[in-house]
C-alpha cells in the first residue's frame, strides 16, 4: 500500500472509530477491510490504531 493511500486509510479508519466506536476492534476493521478492499496483511496494525483511538476516546471521557 502506497505510504498517501496507507496515510488516508488510518485517518479514514480514525474517523470511524471515533463515530462507530465499535466494541470488538478485530470485527471492525476486518469488515472495513472487506468492504473498502484494503490489502491484506495490514489488520494487526489497523487493529492497533483502533485500540489506540478507542482507549484516547475512553480518557478523554473520564
């Protein structure tokens, strides 16, 4: 994946997570992968990203 497409598709992912903020990251971005048909090997590290938003999400809510 091209470093501007990659760029695109974590802020995209972000944004996502910010309105979704889905309960099971590993579900949410495998359905985002399927239905934007991103290249695969790259789930771990877009899982990751989604953790690391929902826990920012979580802390600034306390």
């Amino acid at each position: 994946m091209a470093t501007k497409g990659h760029n695109e598709v974590k802020e995209s992912l972000r944004e996502m997570t910010r309105i979704f903020k889905p309960k099971d990251p590993k579900k949410f971005v495998k359905e985002y992968v399927r239905k934007y048909r991103i290249t695969g090997g790259y789930e771990e590290e877009l899982t990751h990203l989604v953790e690391m938003e929902l826990d920012k999400l979580d802390s600034s809510v306390s």
